[in-house]
C-alpha cells in the first residue's frame, strides 16, 4: 500500500509504518467501511472516493479518505435537535403548523391534524391557504393569512377576534393564536410558526358564565328592594337600580366608597357596624335592622336592613349582600292603625265611665286617668272656670307639666287660654315653639313636652272650662286625632250637662216632695216629658213638655190611655215596663226612639208608692231627650266606619282574631288567602297555614293573647283556597276589641320577594362553582393593583400557599417582574376597555420567573 503523508498524519502512524499496512488494517471491521481506526484505537468518521489508476501498464486502486468526524457530530446533533423539537410540538395542547419561507407546510403536529382535518404527509409541500382556511365568524369572509403577514412584516402576529378555522370536512372551530417568524443565525427568514388553539370549550364555558352574570345581574336589577354588595372593607362594589332611584344618587357618589360614609354618614350606625363586622368572620347575618333617618335628598324614612355574606372561599368571603327595604309607609300605617285603636279605646273608655258614674267628680279624674293611661298623653290637665280663674278639677300625668292648681286668664302671656275659654276655641299646638311665649306653657316646653291641645268643655254650649292634653312627640295630633278629641270633649260636656241636668231633676223632686205646687211649676217648666200614669196605662199627669210633644191639650189626654197616642208595639213594650216597676218596686232606665219625630230618649219609670198602704199605685215617667248625644254617638260610628274604609282600601291584608277565630278581615286578607270573609269567620286563624309553620303560629298567636312577649313581625307560609302557597310578612299586636282581648294582624305577600333571594342564591352558587373550577388563573383587581378576587388556579400557578394569602399579602405588581411591560398592559385596557393575550414574563412567589399569556376586560 502506497499512503501520503497526509495520509500518516490522518490515522496517526510515521509514513514508514503507515507504507507497511494494508488497507484492511485501517477498518475496525468490514461493516462499517465508514469508519476508520487511527493507531491509538479512535474512531473517525471518513469519506471515501475509489478511483481506478494505470502506472506503467499496472492497475491500482486510488482511495481518498477526508476525515469527516466533526460534520458527522455537527449532523447527529442536529437530527437530535430537530427529533426533540418536532417530539414537542408532537405532545403539546395547541396546534401548530410551521411552513418554509415560500408559505409552504413543512410540518403539522396531531392536533393541527385533527383541527384541519389533513394529514401531515398529505399536507407537506401545499400552499397555507389550502390546508388552513379561516374565515370571520360573524362576516364569513376569509380572514388574512397570519403567514403571508409575518412573511411580508418579518414579526410576530395575532389572530383576529372571532376567527373560525373550517378544516377538511366542513367542520368549525373558534380559534385564537398566533403566528411567529423562524430565522437562521444570520436573521433571515427562512419560515413561520403557526400556533392556534380551539377556543370551543373556553367560548362555552365563557358563554356560561356570562349567561350566569347576565342572570345573576338581571336578578339584581329586577328587585325592587335597594341591594347594596360590600367588600370586605365596606366598600360599596355595586348597587341596584332600585337603590340609585330610592336614594336619588348615582353609581359615581356611592361605588367604591365606605358604606359607612355615603348619604352624609347617614348609615354611620354603631349597632349596624356591630352586625356587620360580624358577618364576615363568624359567616353570620341579620335580618331586619331598623334605621330611621332623615336622608338629604328624599327625606326621613324608616329602613329595614337585612344581611348576609355571599361567595364562599372555603370558610372565608369576601363580600356582603345587604338589602334594604323601604317600610315608611307600612310603619306610618301601622302606627296610624295602632293611633286609632288607641283612640277609639280612649272614646270607648270615656264614654263608658259616663254611662256608668253618676258623680261629676269621679268622673272628671277617671277621664284625666283613661287619657293618660289608654290614650299616650303625658299629661291630662281638666280646669273648671271661676270668673277669670281656671281651677284644676282633674289631673293625671307628669305633674311637672302644668303645675299648677289654678291659673288666672288676664295673666296669660298669650291669648291662647282666652280664646280656648271665652272664645270656646280650640287650639292644637303641635311644636313648642307655638306655646312658649305663655308663661303657663313654657313651663310644659321647658319639661319635655312637644305637642299641646287646648280644648273648650261646653256643656249646653256655656263655657265650663278647658281639657288640656301634653304629648312628648312632635306634630303629634292629625286630623283623625282632632276630629276623635272633638267628639270626646263632646262626650265630656254632654256628660257634665247631664250631671247639671240631672240635678237640676233631683233638686225638681226634693222641691216637689216639699211643696206640690213648687214641684208643679218645676215640672212645667222642665225641659224634659214629665207625666204619671195609673197601672193600667191611663195618664193621671203630664207636663206641659209632655203634651207639647204629643201635641194634644190637657183636656185630650187626661184620663186618656197611652194605647190611643202611640203604636200598638210601642204601648206592649211600654206596658211590660211598667208591670216590671210595679212588681219590683225598683226604677227602670232604657233608651227608645220615638216613631213620632225619630228623635231620642232616655226614659226613667219610677214607682209612685203609697206608704200609708205600702203599694204602687202610679209610675212616674220622665223622658230625657238625648237626641243631641245620639248625634254624637252615630258620628263616632260614621268615624270607625271611615276607619273600617280605610282598612277595605288599603292593598295590606289586615285581620283581627280573637280567641282562636277571626272576627275580622279586609278585601286585601280575601284576596291573599282565596276565602272571602264570610268563610274566614268560621275558621281558626291558623287554618290558613302552611302545615310547617303551623305549630310555631299557633303557639305565638296564643301566647300573644295571653298578653306573652312574641315577636311582632316575622315571615311564614300560607295555603290559599286554591292550594296555591305564598310567603308573607306578617305583623301584629294586641287591642281591645267589642270589649275583649283581641289580635289584630297585617300581612304582605313577599313571594316574589322570596323567589327572586332563591334565584339569586342559586345564580351566585353556579357562579362560584365556575370561577372556583377554572383551570386557567383567574383574578380581579383595582387599577392600582389590589387584588379583589382570585381563583385556586391563580394562587397554584403563583406558587401562593392560599387564596387568603394572595388576597391580604399581595398585589398584582407583586407578581409581575417588567415594570414598564405591566404598565403598557393597563395603557391598553384602559384605552380600549380589553387587552387580549398580552405576553408578560411573571414571577413566581419563590422567585421562579414564568411567561403568561394575560387576557383582561376594564
């Protein structure tokens, strides 16, 4: 073998050794004739090239070997390279598709296969457009060739918004990517990398939950109810409309501010800062909280305020539902409903006493006494006239109030008495600033007192004297209430005129018995029917009064029946009663009307006994005309019918129950309950209860008529006639009724009410579960990076230990390692109001730096 030098140098021997091998001696063995052995026992790879030669008429074989070693790594490495990268994009989720710098597919991993519908050998070598044709969603035109984009700008690019990709078989995918330049070491282009991802399962997931967000949002704007979302700092997230229209504000002077600091601090309650504080930590509520406030712009009202703590994070939560209800109105109602009873009872009272008491002056104290205790005045003054003095007669309350026993009427400041005694004027003074300037009632506004009525007394129209009613509450006599005290200081002068009248009688008799013909002149002159007839009926008497009535002379009816001048009812019912005084020697007193002119009586028999013989052999008959009263009386029923109008008009379903029956129910409690009332008073007031909340109604009803401590408003179900169950509110308190013990009860339908709280509960539940089960991390912050919300996939890709932790440790700049990045991403959102995909590098917890892909709404 003939070798050159560079043949010694290349396998490592002297050229004297080298001339003394064969060929042969060079190969490790005859199978990989590639390979070449050097003297110390290395592998090379070589090239050979044999050509045949002739020297001096001899053949040989030419070889010439070039070491090949350092390209045959150089190609091992990049086929390894190239296995690995094409073993990635094989494994990984997204599609990808990479073509050469012509647009042409050079490769497509399973999931661009599956996507396309083309396989990668059938695929390799075609044109982009005809393997990946996408298309706008909504126009159906072809949408641009993120290839040709990056071929023509040499940079990366996105995908448009609402691109579908339509693959071999006509099948349609949602897709979002992007595609990217592939360059050499030199910067030239040499292909692109298409990257996209079928966005199916995230648009339906994202349709969920904004179907979800719809609901829930629709729930809340439908609730006609205020509802108010905290955080857990008591910054408002957001309200309702029926929150914005019931306080006449907007979303820009309440959202985002403390709750607590809204409406001029009008919610600044410390018992309500109490409750609410407290919900959060120990996953509690509370229900029915009354604010009562004057608010700047609508006013003073009565607020009921109910809440709860809403989205779970394990045993934590973050925010609080608080709703608030608007109950002025109901309220007013039922103190009106309450104002009445309170007042009819006073009436009731009062006019009971008259009946019963015949001395002016327990009656006098038992009407200061009623007034004070039935009627909520503080103080109850009554004062008797004397010339320009007024003298106490009567007085129960605070002392203090009007301390005084008497009063002179020149050496009033004011005219107010004057005009109450001499004018017989009434004057209601509903703050104090109308009664301080005399100096009797100052000392009444000095005291407390808030509210006066002086009220004239005026017996057969003179003026006896005054009533004075003291009241701790501003503006506290209405209307009603005036018109009621009319009629009692009616009651009261009728009763004093009786008393004076009835003296009078008594003095009449006592004349009468001393000297007939005194009591004869008596007789004719009072202004009551005297007459005297036998025990048969025949007249033996009468007064000029009497036969004025009947219109007849002495000369027609003495001697006369009382059959031949009045009806054949009347003269039964009139015989009965006189048999009766005569058997029992005892005075009758009843009231009649007359069929002659419909006018009014109080009648008195009186037997007229004879001592000598010890009998009865006349009744005396005197006639009192209390026509007048009647009037009285009747208007005061006219008054409860307009309250019982009041009650039949009004949409609040109002009952009474007394014992364990209705006696009472309005227009509103028939249509709630489907029974008109004619039914209703023949059942047990829990009848129309739903069997679950039976036994705690019938124990709370009856507990409250026998005058126990239950709660006075509180929700339960009832069963209307037609089976249909609805939810109510109901409400209730004791009173006297037809002289009784009785309940009287409102109710309001809040089913709709109740539905709508299910609803939501049920939409926030869906909600939760969505946002908790998330692969992708999920937060929401503020603009300045305070984070408000995260998912469990947040806190996982951070590195975080808990959502606690991320939420009270950490902000989202903690997590973002490019400043200036971070903020370009919030001029973007800002701006256009969406940032989609937006490529940050992050930085783990531990440190580790991650990329994120970051997809953000404002």
């Amino acid at each position: 073998m003939a070798a050159n030098k560079a043949a010694a140098r290349l396998y490592g021997y002297s050229l004297k050794k080298i001339l003394q091998l064969k060929f042969d001696d060079l190969l490790p063995d005859k199978k990989t004739p590639a390979k070449h052995k050097t003297s110390k026992g290395k592998l090379i790879d070589v090239k050979i090239a044999e050509e045949e030669i002739e020297i001096n008429g001899r053949k040989f074989l030419l070889i010439q070997v070039c070491d090949f070693t350092e390209e045959s790594h150089a190609l091992d490495k990049l086929f390894l390279s190239e296995e690995k990268l094409r073993t990635t994009l094989y494994s990984i989720g997204d599609g990808v598709i990479v073509t050469d710098d012509k647009g042409r597919v050079t490769i497509m991993n399973p999931v661009a296969e599956k996507l396309t519908g083309w396989k990668e050998k059938d695929a390799k070598a075609k044109k982009l457009d005809s393997v990946f044709r996408i298309v706008n969603e909504f126009s159906r035109k072809n949408a641009d060739n993120p290839v040709k984009r990056v071929l023509r700008e040499g940079a990366v690019v996105g995908l448009a918004n609402h691109t579908l990709l339509i693959s071999k078989d006509g099948k349609e995918y949602p897709i979002l990517d992007c595609a990217a330049p592939i360059k050499n070491s030199q910067g030239k282009l040499t292909g692109v990398v298409l990257v996209f991802r079928d966005q199916s399962k995230e648009r339906e997931a994202q349709r969920k939950i904004e179907e979800a967000r719809k609901l829930s949002d629709g729930i809340v704007e439908t609730i006609r109810e205020p509802l108010v979302i905290l955080d857990k700092n008591f910054r408002i997230i957001r309200a309702n409309k029926a929150f914005y229209s019931k306080f006449d504000t907007k979303p820009e002077n309440v959202e985002g501010k403390i709750f607590f600091d809204i409406e001029n601090k009008s919610w600044n309650i410390p018992e309500l800062k109490r409750l609410l504080k407290k919900i959060l930590p120990q996953n509690t509520s509370f229900n029915d909280f009354v604010v009562e406030h004057n608010f700047t712009r609508i006013g003073k009202k009565t607020m009921l305020l109910n809440a709860r703590r809403i989205y779970r994070d394990g045993n934590k939560t973050e925010m609080i539902l608080l709703a608030i209800e608007d109950i002025t109105n109901r309220k007013e109602s039922e103190e009106k409903i309450k104002k009445y009873n309170r007042l009819y009872e006073v009436l009731s009272n009062i006019n009971q006493s008259i009946v019963r008491i015949d001395d002016e002056r327990k009656l006098l104290k038992t009407i200061t006494e009623i007034a004070v205790s039935k009627g909520d005045f503080k103080l109850a003054w009554l004062g008797k006239r004397d010339g320009n003095l007024l003298k106490e007669a009567s007085k129960a309350g605070r002392d203090e109030l009007f301390p005084y026993d008497k009063i002179d009427i020149d050496k009033a400041d004011s005219n107010l008495l004057k005009d109450v005694l001499l004018k017989k004027e009434k004057k209601i003074l509903n703050s104090p600033r109308e009664y301080k300037k005399d100096k009797y009632l100052r000392k009444a506004a000095e005291n407390g007192a808030k509210a006066c009525a002086l009220l004239p007394i005026t017996p057969n129209d003179d003026s006896w004297g005054a009533l004075i009613l003291v009241s701790d509450q501003l503006e506290f006599f209405d209307a009603e209430e005036i018109k009621l005290l009319d009629e009692l200081t009616l009651d009261i002068s009728f009763a004093l005129d009786y008393y004076r009248k009835e003296k009078e009688r008594l003095a009449a008799e006592k004349i009468i018995r001393d000297n007939e013909a005194l009591y004869r002149t008596l007789l004719e002159s009072s202004e009551d029917s005297i007459y005297l007839v036998d025990p048969e009926g025949n007249y033996l008497y009468m007064n000029n009064k009497y036969l004025s009535r009947l219109g007849k002379t002495h000369a027609e009816v003495i001697g006369k029946h009382y059959s031949e001048f009045h009806t054949p009812e009347g003269t039964d019912e009139f015989l009965d009663r006189i048999n009766y005084v005569i058997a029992n020697r005892k005075p009758v007193t009843y009231e009649y009307k007359s069929n002659r002119d419909g006018r009014y009586f109080i009648r008195t028999l009186s037997p007229a006994c004879d001592k000598i013989h010890n009998t009865v052999n006349a009744v005396t008959i005197i006639s009192k005309d209390i026509t007048e009263r009647r009037i009285t009386e009747l208007q005061l029923k006219e008054s409860e019918e307009k309250f019982r109008k009041l009650a039949e008009s009004t949409n609040t379903a109002i009952f009474i129950y007394r014992n364990t029956k209705f006696v009472y129910a309005n227009r509103a409690t028939e249509i709630l309950t489907g029974y008109n009332a004619e039914e209703l008073y023949k059942m047990n007031f829990w009848d129309v209860v739903h069997t679950d909340d039976r036994e705690l109604i019938i124990e709370r009803g009856m507990a409250r008529l026998r005058g126990e401590k239950v709660p006075a408003q509180y929700e339960f179900r009832v069963i209307r006639r037609d089976g249909e169950i609805r939810w109510i509110s109901f409400t209730a308190t004791i009173i006297e009724y037809q002289g009784d013990t009785a309940a009287i009860g409102t109710a309001f339908d809040i089913t709709d009410k109740k539905i709508a709280e299910e609803a939501l509960k049920e939409s926030e539940e869906r909600f939760r579960a969505i946002f908790e089960n998330l692969t992708v991390g999920v937060y929401r912050a503020k603009t300045d990076g305070r984070l408000i919300m995260v998912n469990p996939s947040f806190v996982e890709m951070l590195g975080c230990e808990s959502v606690d932790d991320v939420l009270k440790n950490h902000t989202i700049w903690d997590f973002c390692s490019d400043t200036e990045r971070r903020e370009q991403f919030y001029r973007i959102l800002l701006e256009e109001g969406i940032v989609y995909r937006f490529e940050e590098v992050w930085k783990k917890k531990d440190g580790t730096l991650i990329n994120v892909k970051e997809s953000a709404r404002a």
